[in-house]
C-alpha cells in the first residue's frame, strides 16, 4: 500500500472517532441538567455554586457530577408553641383540679353526715359557685332566735373542722328565712334576723384557732332568696336555714 494510501486512511480513522460521544458521558451530562433544573426551585448560594463547579468539570473533562452528594433537602424545623395558644389549656387544666378538690371536700362531709345521721339537718350541693353546704335552721336555733342552741354548739364546732383547708378558700355564711314577717323587741324584719344567725354560727365557727378570719364573710338575705314554696309548712321549714358557700380558688373565677 503506497504511503498516500495508509495516510489517508488514518486521517479517515481518526475523523471517525472525533465526533463520537461515549454514551456514559451524555447520561452523566443530562443528569447534571436534571438535577440543576430539580434545585432550581430552593437552592441556595452555596449549593448552586458547588453543582455549578460540577458541571463545568463534567464540561472541561473533569471529575463527574456523580462525585457529588445530592443537595439534601432542608429539614423542617418544629414551630414553637405559642404561649397564647397553650395557655387556655392550662387553665382549663387548673378549674378542673379546683373542681376535683372541691369534690372530694363534699365526699368528705357527706361522710360526715352519713356517720352521724345528719341527713335531715345538712345537705351538700356542687354549683358553679362553688361547694354549697346547707344547714336547716331547726338545727341550729329556736323558732324567731339568733343565738345558737347551747346543745348544738357542738355541731357547729365540729363543721368547722370540716372547714380547715390546705390551701384555705373564702367562705361565705349565709342566713335566710321564710316570708312570715317578724317584728319584736329583738329583731325589725326577717331581713335582721338572717344577718344576726349568719354572723353568731360564723362566730362558733371561728372559735377553730386553725381557721382564718380574713377567709370568711356573713350575710343575711332574709326571705328573698327562697328554695321552695312559702305556702306550705314543709316549704318554709326548707327556707328557713344557714348556707356555707365554699368558693374555688379566687384566681380560678372569671
């Protein structure tokens, strides 16, 4: 074969083998352009300068994109809990716990009353107000008297036991009557002698050295706030009584 000859045919070579791509390097180059327009959306500066570097090595003939971790997707962080929102939930948590307290409280005087056989004489009632004991007033007094009887002294001094809380609460006495009117030498109205059956029952009360004054109050409300009818005897025997109002928690109220 002449010199021309085998010239020619290796520049035909050659020419031939210029042009070819190998096939893995198009694979490498349309996955630098995939993952590019992928991290398009929330790459940062940083991130799209190292794909950016990688791409153009892949370019220039340098390492391979696949030599690159994949920009990790960024975690989501956990929101905080607003104060605001958690707070309602706390005190939601904080009444429900005064309720259970003032629950066991009346759980504790109904077995007082039922190992005394009081049934007639006190009754408890849970209210929205708070812990409502109620006291007959033929327990306690004579017919058209403030004083308490000398014989029941006893239970008034045992109530107050009852009445010794950790934490304290307020305590509200309250006298009421039926609406037969009085008027004596001793009391005006109805009105009066409610006022002065309150405040003597909360005076034994505080004869407890464990009970504190400044947690108690006495009010007299007469005939206006009545339970039952006033036109039977049974009815105003109900009206006529002394209540004590055991409050929730002060901070607890709305």
């Amino acid at each position: 074969m002449s010199r021309r000859k085998k010239r020619r045919k290796q520049e035909e070579e050659h020419m031939d083998e210029s042009w070819l791509v190998p096939y893995a390097d198009i694979l490498t180059l349309l996955l630098a352009l995939f993952i590019v327009l992928f991290a398009a959306s929330s790459i940062d500066a940083q991130k799209f300068q190292q794909i950016a570097s990688s791409f153009n090595n892949v370019l220039d003939g340098g390492s391979s994109i696949m030599e690159y971790q994949a920009p990790k997707q960024p975690e989501l962080e956990s929101l905080p809990i607003v104060e605001e929102e958690k707070k309602p939930l706390e005190e939601k948590s904080d009444k429900q716990k005064d309720k259970e307290e003032l629950e066991e409280l009346q759980r504790k005087i109904n077995k007082y009353i039922k190992q005394n056989k009081l049934d007639d004489a006190l009754q408890t009632k849970l209210t929205e107000e708070g812990l409502l004991v109620t006291l007959q007033d033929g327990a306690l007094f004579d017919s058209a008297s403030a004083k308490v009887r000398a014989e029941d002294a006893e239970l008034a001094r045992e109530i107050s036991e009852l009445l010794v809380l950790n934490p304290p609460r307020k305590i509200i006495i309250s006298g009421h009557t039926d609406n037969v009117p009085i008027n004596n030498h001793e009391f005006e109205s109805n009105w009066h002698l409610s006022v002065m059956r309150s405040v003597n029952f909360m005076k034994i009360l505080l004869e407890n050295e464990k009970l504190n004054p400044s947690y108690f109050s006495a009010r007299g409300l007469g005939e206006y706030e009545p339970i039952a009818t006033n036109e039977t005897v049974e009815g105003r025997a109900k009206n006529r009584r002394v209540e004590i109002l055991i409050l929730p928690h002060a901070d607890l109220q709305p």
